[in-house]
C-alpha cells in the first residue's frame, strides 16, 4: 500500500462511524468523477497484468480441464 493512501486510512480511521461513511461516500464521488466507466487502472492493478501477461507469454497457464467448476 503506498503512503499515501496508508495517511488517508489513518486519518479516517480518527474520525467516528458516521463520518467515515461520509467520508467513503465522498471518496466514490471522487473515483467516479475520475474515472465514470471505470476503464482506468491503478499502479497496482496494472503491475498485476502486466505480471500476468508474462506469466501467460512464458506458457504459465491453468488448462480449463484442470479447474473444478463445481
């Protein structure tokens, strides 16, 4: 998690219950406004694809057969 969003969880963790879920709602609205389909991904988000296109490039995949669907 970066600092950044480490300062915000410790700052609305101060706050009481009601104003938290305030607090998150704004939050939304702030994501939203950013990003209202939600297309765009974050840092994290994106080193995970990235990782996961290599792994897929080099052949490390699940074959469906070997998955339990039930």
């Amino acid at each position: 998690m970066n600092a950044t969003v480490e300062k915000a969880r410790d700052l609305l963790e101060v706050l009481p219950d009601d104003e938290q879920k305030f607090a998150l709602e704004f939050i939304k609205k702030l994501v939203l406004a950013w990003d209202p389909d939600y297309t765009k991904v974050t840092k994290s988000e994106a080193e995970r694809l990235d990782r996961a296109m290599e792994e897929f490039k080099n052949g490390e995949v699940v074959d469906s057969e070997d998955i339990n669907w039930d």
